[in-house]
C-alpha cells in the first residue's frame, strides 16, 4: 500500500469539504473494494476519507411507503433491523446472503451501489424497487443510477447520503453464489410495486453491469407465477461468459432465478 | 495405559498458544536491524531478460541493495535441484533444465523472480521494486501440455528436447497387452486431474542472519523438514556449510507438501543477509504463494481395464501426461510416477499392469506434492474406471470391487507395491451398512419426485505411506534415505523431553507423541515436552510429509523409549534390590513384580543423574536415541460412499451424506485422527467440485486470488461420518499406517462417481461446478 493520509469526519459537510481540499482523495465505506486495490498498490489515494462512522449516515426507518436505509449502515444491521424485516423481507434476504459475516460487518448499502459492482448484490434491489438513492446534493431515481461497470451517475465528490426503498406489494431475490468470490454468479429480484407494474433486475450477469429482465417482466406482468416463465427464452447476447459459468448457463441461471425469486416473494 | 495414553482423545496441547493467538510463526521473530526482502518477477510466462536497471531504486529511501540474478551467478551459487532420479524407458536420465533461484538469461513462468530489493520496510522495498527498471523481450509460451507437446512447440529448456522431461513406464507391456487380447470386455476412460494451489493458512516465509564473526547463518523458515533444508541448501547450493547453519521452522501453519520444497525465495534471503551483512525477512503474500508455491495434480489420462467374462480383472493399461511446470521441483519426478503408478493396482487383484507417465514442461508454477502426491491420482483413475466399468458390465458397483480385492495377504502387485495387510471388504461392508446402500433406490425416487437428481459414488482407495524404507527407495532413485530419528530425554527430576526429527505444521504431534511417552510409563502428557523444528536443537531428521510421522517418526521414538526402559530398568532393580527381569512399570513406577515394592520415575531419574549409586559400570544419566528406517510402506486403505443431489435448474450438487470408513491400523488419538480425515475429505471434495488453477493460452493465471480460486468453505462440504475399521500393521511396533492423507486421496472419485451417477453419463471433468453439471445436463438433454 503507498502512503496514505486517514480522515474520520464526524459530519456530511465535513467529509465534502475535506474531499474538496484533497483532489486525490478516495471516500470511504465498508472497504471491501478500495483497501484490496490499495493493498495491491492499484490505488494511490492521497488521502482516504472514512465514511463508515458518520452517524447522520447510519440507520434505518420505515414508512408506510418506503424503507430508508442509510448510506453507511452495514449488511449486519439490515439482516437484525425488525423494520426493514417487516417493510421489505427481500431485502433482508438479500443482506442475508451477501458475501460472508466478516463482509456483513463492515459492507454498507451506499459503498456497495456506488461501487456498482456487475456482480453485486444491492443493484439489483435498487434498480428492481427504482428505489430514490439520496446524495448530499440531489435525488437521483434508481433508473438513471447505474450506467455501466463500475460506474454510476455520482460525481467524484457526491457523497449517498441513503437509499429509498418503495414498498412493493411483492418482491423476491434468488442468487446462485459464485463458488469463490460469493458475488452473484447471476441473481435476480423481481418486483410487483403496489400499482401492479412489474420489475425484474437481474446482477452478476451482463457485461453491462446490472440489468432489467423485460422478457420475464413481461411474462410476469401476465402471470405472476414461476410456470409462467417456464417457456421463456433468455438471450445470452451481452452475456458474462467465464471459468466459472458460460453465457448460456447465465442466461438459465436469469430464467431459474426468477422462478425461484417469484416463488420467494410469494 | 493411563487415560491419556494410545487410544485417548487427548485434547491438543498446542491449541492453547494456537487458538489465543500466541503461537510463533517466521514473520513473527523480529531480530535488530532486520531489513525486509521484496522480490522483482517476471510478468511474462516466457522472456528473455534484457537487462535490470536498478540504479534509480537504489537511491530511494531506505534501499540497502537491489540483488540481481547475476550476482548470485557471480557468487557461484547452485541452482536448485530436484532430488530424486527417474530414467525414461529407454535408460535416459530425466531432463532437467537449469533453475537458477532468480533467471538471469530466461523468465519461464509468470512470478519467476528475477531480482530483489533489500530496504528497511516493506512498504520501501515495494516501492523501490516499481522503480527498477527489467527489459523483457516476450517468447512464445506453452501454458497446456498439448501446446508444449505439439510439434513445433516453444522450447522451455534446451537440455529438455520437446519439453519432454521423461518418457518413464512400469509394468509388463507384452503381457499386459496379451491380457487385453485375451479380455471379454475393455472399459475405458480418458480423464483429467486439475492442478491445485496448496494454499497453507500461512504463506511461506524465510527471516535469514548471518553472524559475520562467526561466519554462522540462522535461517527461521517455513519448512516441513528442516534438517532437509539444510542439507540442500548447503550440499547443493553453496550458500552456507552445513555446520555452519541453524535452520529453524517454529510453529508453521500448514503445508500440504508444498513446505517440503526449497524455494528460491528462502535461498536468496539466507544468500542476501550475507550480501547486505543485515539480517533479511521475506514474508510472501498470498498472490506470490498462488504465483510460486509448487502447485499439485495436473494429470491428463487413458485407461482402459480388461475384464473376462466372469467380471474378473485381467489387466490395466494406462497412458498418463503429468505437467511439472516451468522448472522440476524437489521432489516433481518421483510423484507421477513411484508415488502415483504404484498405487495403479488399487485394492485389487490385477495379473498385469502397464503404465507410460510422461512427465512436460510447461510455462507454468512448478508442480510436486500436494497432500496425497500422486495417490490421489492413481485412486481417481482406478476408481473412476472401476465405477465406469460397473456400469458398462451393468454390475453392481460395490460387487464389482468385491469380486475383485484383493483378500490375501501380504499381496505382491506387479507395480512394485507390496500390500501387506488389509480388509477391503470390510470396510466396504462398514460403508454400505452407514448409508444404507439398499434404502438408496427408494431416496432417489424420492429426490426424483422433487425435481432433483440423486446419486451415490463409490471410491475403495489404497494408498502408501509411511514413506520409507531407505534402501527401497535408493534403488528407485531417491536422493536421501527416509528414516526417522528421536531421542528420548528423561530430565533428572523425571519430566522427559523428547526430539524428534518429523515436524508438526498442524497436525498435532505434540499431543500424539506425548501420548506414546505418557502411555509407556504411565505418565501424564503434561509431563513430555515434544521438540521438534530445530537443527542445533534436534539430531538430523527428515520430516513431515507423506503421512509418515506416526509410522516412521513415533516408530522412532518407541524404540528410543525401549531403549530409556531398559535402561531405567536396571537402576530401578538395582535400587529395589531386584532382579531387573521383574520390574515393571506402571503409573509412573518401576515396581516389582507381585510385591509391593516400587520406585517412582523421578527418583530413578535423579539417581541417574547423580550416579551415586548406579550398577557397577553404567554410564550416568538417562537419555537415549534411536534412528527407526521402516522396513516396507504402510498402507492405508478404505470405502468412501458419497451421495449426492444435483438441482437441474442451477447445476448445484449437495453433497446430502458423506461416509468415510478408514483402516489406518492403530489409532493413537482417534480425535485427532477424525480432524484429519475432514480436513482431507474438503480438500478432495474441493478438487472434485470447486478448485482448479487455470492459465490462459499465453501463460498468465487466471486464478490468482481467493475471487477465483475456489477454496472450500465450510458450507462447501457435509457433515462428514467417518468410522475406522482396523487391521494392525505388521511393519512397525506400533501398528499403525498414517492419516494424514488418506481423506484426501480417496474421496474426489467418490464424488464425481456419484455426480456421474446422478448425470448418467460420463462427461464431466473436475472441478464439476455448478456451470460445467448445467453443460453436461444439458448434453444428456440434447442426446436424449
């Protein structure tokens, strides 16, 4: 790792301005991505700007409409939070099996969409839910979010502050594990929102990153039911193809995914 | 026998300082102006090195030198060897290419070191590393066998023509090719063994001083043998006298194998302290382990078995490609061949057996043994093909292995092994009854009703340990004799310290040894101290691999233990006034026989030790050693059922029961024992289903990091139920065969065995992820 200097801001502003000050500086979060690189000396922030302790970015509330989920609270709190339980289990379940107990300790919401890993987990609740990811300066829709791999609407110093969750009337996640990092090999969440539209987002499958399903959104809209997908054919154009899972097995594992999501959602 | 003697789940008396965080590991020891070692290496599978221009690093803060490959050339320092001796059929030596500990001239796989930066902190000695600057000119590579082999390929070495290290074979060909002439039915199977990364909880390391007064070296390293170490490293390679080096393995955590090799990274520390008159520390990071630790496996294989008509085996044929790698590894050549066509008859009665083995160079990390060392080979493609032949002669497959073990004892194979005790069938019969073989047919109806695939895999593996009698190993080619030495210390008030020359990097000989010492006398293990891991500490000994140690290694200590008892006998007689023929020892007391007279243990050793009043003539104290060569290989047998269910949709398989029955003859801590079946049944297990080290076609690792390489977890494997039966081992006191390797070695065909059996067909290769059971699915769907 080359030197770098630490920042613990206490508050939002605090954290901006110190941004502001340093041009070479990185934000934050849980650390699971930006340590690695800079423990493999890919990244040389000058400064790195901690995040994960900022107390108006911690924590979880529930309206009748929405689950609100701040930035910097962690997949463990999420997994033990009765409220986010209750207002959106799928999310919950998704928490549940992200990464491994070390990662849900430390992982956040905001660094894991901000990141925007193609194989992450919380892309695909947000893009599904069209969830409201705000920032310390705006509100951006989950639609317009995520632009490609690793990369997202935010400009370098815009900080999440949390992620607005709709309510649906049904949601459901299904992930297949890849075997070793434990990202999603493919997953996938469907949605019904409470005006009967039907979202389907599957992660860990594009070369694009996260993705809409509109061939299953389409049968699903039809028929909420996992028999109705049985006669769907998912292309495995565009399609990740690895050591770990050809484009063809992808394009099955979307398919088998939903299935398995809408049966979860019930 | 006291409660913690032979037989006594003892809990592990070295947990304490492991689970609280204070065990001593080689990047714990800290020494005054310790300077830190990070290694320049080659990013190119193949290349030509130009030139290194590290005049800009060296003016970097904190550098105290950067060490090229030249200098050690200048230096005259040796290359490293590979120790042991295979010939081609056609009486050729094997052909070794030079390899020097850093390439001055060629890079041949990606990690090769080349140079190293010697700074005052790690993070220095990286930065200094960026600054040097190495010319490559790139050389087409050979990543794969076949491309190596194909005509017209990159040469690796020029003393290796075709990058063919050796085209070795064993057997009787003519009358090998006579039974299948005459055979009712041939099976075949063509099949691969993936390569593997050890992968060892702790990633090598090496802390080197050089005391120039005393032109005396200090190497803390971790090694599964450190005495070997030592040897080579001043025999072969001109880096210190052997007299004139310490070398120190403390507490090591893990090695597979893949500790037993000297490393470049450990050579250069020793040669660099020298060098820069500071001691050295290198402490690899888990990317270097995957780049340079000598990986395992890597077989590509035709075999095909005869049958008469009555199902009976007439004969084996087998055609194997073993990759070594860029370069030939300590001990590479003797494990694709005596450690792996040696085993080619398994538990059965096999007239003839012929086996080619050529062994290619490739531009890829060295490979030798990894847990298990070409066993785990040998019991994949004999069990693969016995299930596959049970299939194709549509008999059962226990019945199959059952018509043909081997049942009388001893059991000369014709591929040198001579099996000399066992009960195949009863192990088999132990297996059958725990997973209720006969409940199987109506558990995949049901599984079938829930849209899953069920199957059940069978593997009847053997193996050889206790590795081994020198002289047979000699005349095989072996550079050293594999005996074990130990002395036995008893200290004047009556505790005992005993040195051993195997090395414990997890498995427990703390605990172990000191349940032979605490059994004999009657002790508590409390009162053994087992020393191990150090050569001014401990006499020469060979070390921990091949699941030796309790057959070779405690062998060894039992008969330094005789030799103490008998000794101890004689001052108890004389002090009780007894015939020395009526004594003996029990709960710590030399007693008289019938009487009520008795010494304790303490007092016999403090009149060993102030000799006031000995029998005439006797020397003082009371210490004793023993060198223990064995007299043949044990051999650790077994059945291992596994069943598995298959999720179409995904391609997942659950392993849903896993039986282990072993014969490893005595066992001395049956808990321990236990820990090490698991631990070799998830390593097997991830070799059938989640690991493989991959390259791609120029060369470059694909799989250099826990994201890719899959490592089993421990939601990755079952609930394992693991039973012994048991036959003593006739060719050492304590009548016992080694565990170590045994999970390892015998369970990757029980799993593919029963994934095949789910599938119905073939067509699957190691590691059967998820992906590739969805692809063979979806083949059997097309055929269908």
């Amino acid at each position: 790792m080359y030197e770098t200097t630490y920042h613990r801001p206490a508050s939002i502003d605090e954290a901006a301005a110190l941004f502001a000050k340093h041009p070479e500086a990185k934000y934050l979060a849980g650390g699971h991505t930006l340590i690695p690189v800079m423990k493999q000396r890919l990244a040389a922030p000058s400064d790195v700007i901690d995040l994960a302790k900022i107390k108006d970015l911690i924590g979880i509330e529930a309206t009748s409409d929405a689950l609100i989920i701040k930035a910097a609270t962690t997949y463990y709190d999420i997994t033990q939070s009765a409220a986010a339980k209750k207002a959106i289990p799928a999310i919950v379940h998704l928490t549940s099996v992200l990464g491994d107990p070390a990662v849900r300790y430390r992982g956040t919401v905001g660094g894991s969409i901000a990141n925007n890993d193609p194989a992450a987990d919380y892309p695909a609740a947000v893009l599904a839910l069209n969830a409201t990811i705000k920032t310390n300066k705006r509100e951006i829709k989950g639609d317009d979010f995520f632009q490609g791999l690793f990369s997202t609407a935010l400009e370098e110093d815009e900080i999440i502050t949390s992620v607005s969750f709709p309510i649906p009337a049904k949601a459901g996640y299904a992930k297949m594990r890849h075997p070793a990092s434990r990202f999603a090999l493919t997953a996938v969440f469907v949605a019904q929102t409470k005006s009967g539209e039907v979202r389907v987002a599957a992660t860990g499958a594009s070369q694009s990153g996260v993705m809409r399903v509109p061939a299953i959104e389409a049968a699903l809209k039809a028929n909420w039911s996992a028999g109705a997908l049985d006669g769907v054919k998912i292309s495995a154009d565009g399609l990740m193809g690895d050591i770990h899972g050809s484009a063809e097995y992808r394009a099955n594992l979307i398919k088998v995914m939903a299935q398995r999501a809408v049966d979860a959602a019930g | 026998m006291g409660v913690e003697g032979i037989g006594a789940r003892v809990a592990r008396k070295e947990d304490k300082r492991f689970i609280t965080g204070r065990g001593r590991y080689v990047d714990d020891v800290k020494i005054v102006g310790l300077t830190h070692a990070h290694f320049i290496r080659s990013p190119h599978a193949h290349a030509k090195v130009k030139g290194i221009d590290a005049s800009a690093a060296k003016d970097m803060p904190g550098v105290v030198d950067v060490l090229t490959a030249q200098q050690l050339v200048d230096d005259k320092i040796g290359n490293l060897i590979c120790g042991w001796a295979v010939s081609s059929k056609d009486g050729t030596p094997m052909k070794m290419g030079a390899w020097p500990a850093m390439a001055p001239d060629t890079v041949r796989f990606v990690g090769q070191a080349v140079a190293v930066v010697i700074a005052e902190t790690k993070n220095q000695a990286k930065d200094a590393a960026e600054a040097v600057v190495v010319t490559y000119e790139e050389l087409p590579a050979v990543s794969s066998m076949t491309a190596a082999l194909a005509s017209g390929a990159p040469q690796l070495h020029p003393e290796a023509p075709g990058n063919v290290v050796y085209d070795w074979a064993i057997g009787d060909e003519k009358l090998t090719n006579d039974a299948f002439s005459k055979a009712a039915n041939v099976v075949s199977l063509d099949l691969t063994n993936n390569r593997l990364v050890p992968n060892a909880m702790e990633p090598r390391a090496a802390v080197a001083e050089y005391d120039e007064a005393e032109e005396h070296f200090t190497l803390h390293t971790t090694s599964q043998n450190p005495h070997v170490a030592r040897l080579v490293l001043s025999a072969f390679y001109n880096v210190a006298q052997e007299h004139k080096l310490r070398v120190i393995a403390p507490d090591v955590g893990g090695g597979f194998g893949s500790k037993i090799f000297i490393y470049p990274e450990e050579m250069v520390a020793l040669w660099a302290s020298k060098k820069v008159r500071r001691p050295v520390k290198w402490t690899g990071d888990r990317t270097e382990a995957f780049l340079t630790d000598a990986h395992g496996r890597d077989h590509i294989s035709h075999a095909e078995m005869a049958f008469d008509a009555n199902n009976k085996i007439l004969g084996l044929r087998v055609k194997t490609h073993a990759n070594f790698g860029a370069y030939m590894s300590l001990f590479s050549s003797s494990v694709p061949t005596y450690l792996y066509a040696t085993l080619l008859s398994g538990q059965y009665n096999i007239p003839t057996i012929y086996a080619e083995v050529m062994g290619v160079y490739t531009n890829t990390t060295p490979v030798d043994a990894y847990r298990g060392a070409g066993r785990p080979e040998a019991s994949y493609l004999v069990e693969r093909l016995m299930e596959t032949s049970a299939r194709q002669l549509k008999v059962d497959p226990a019945e199959l292995r059952r018509l043909n073990f081997v049942t009388q004892f001893p059991h000369q194979t014709p591929v040198i092994m001579a099996y000399d005790i066992g009960d195949f069938g009863a192990s088999l019969d132990a297996a059958l009854k725990a997973i209720d073989y006969a409940g199987f047919p109506a558990r995949k109806a049901k599984a079938k009703a829930a849209g899953k695939l069920r199957g059940l895999g069978f593997s009847c593996y053997i193996e050889a340990c206790g590795i081994a009698p020198s002289k047979a190993v000699g005349s095989l080619g072996a550079g050293v004799g594999l005996w074990e030495s130990a002395e036995v210390r008893v200290n004047p008030v009556g505790t005992i310290e005993v040195l051993t020359g195997s090395h414990s990097h997890g498995q427990g000989h703390e605990t172990t040894f000191a349940q032979l010492v605490a059994d004999r006398l009657g002790i508590s293990v409390d009162q053994v101290q087992i020393v191990h891991g150090d050569t001014d500490k401990v006499q020469f000994g060979m070390g921990t691999y091949g699941s030796r140690s309790a057959a070779v290694g405690m062998s060894a200590i039992f008969k330094a233990m005789e030799k103490v008892e008998a000794k101890a006998k004689k001052i108890a007689a004389h002090l009780l006034e007894a015939s020395e023929g009526d004594i003996v020892i029990e709960n710590g007391e030399f007693k008289v026989a019938g009487t009520d007279k008795a010494i304790a243990l303490p007092m016999v050793a403090l009149a060993a030790y102030t000799a006031h009043n000995l029998p005439d003539g006797m020397e003082p104290g009371l210490k004793e050693g023993a060198f223990y060569d064995p007299t043949n290989f044990t051999f650790p047998a077994g059945a291992y059922i596994c069943e598995v269910e298959i999720d179409p949709g995904t391609g997942k398989t659950d392993i849903v029961d896993f039986v282990a029955v072993d014969d490893f003859g005595r066992l001395i801590n049956p808990m321990i024992v236990e820990g090490q079946v698991h631990g070799g049944l998830a390593q097997g297990i991830g070799q059938a289903m989640l690991e493989s080290a991959i390259y791609d076609d120029n060369g470059q690792p694909v799989t250099a990091s826990f994201m890719d390489y899959a490592m089993p977890r421990a939601d990755d494997v079952p609930s394992f139920r693991v039973s012994h039966t048991t036959t003593l081992c006739p060719g050492n006191p304590l009548g016992v065969k080694g565990c170590g390797e045994a999970g390892a070695i015998g369970s990757s065909p029980a799993v593919i065995n029963a994934i095949t059996d789910a599938l119905g067909h073939n067509k699957i290769e190691m590691p059967a992820t998820p992906g590739r059971v969805w692809e063979a699915l979806q083949l059997q769907q097309a055929a269908e």
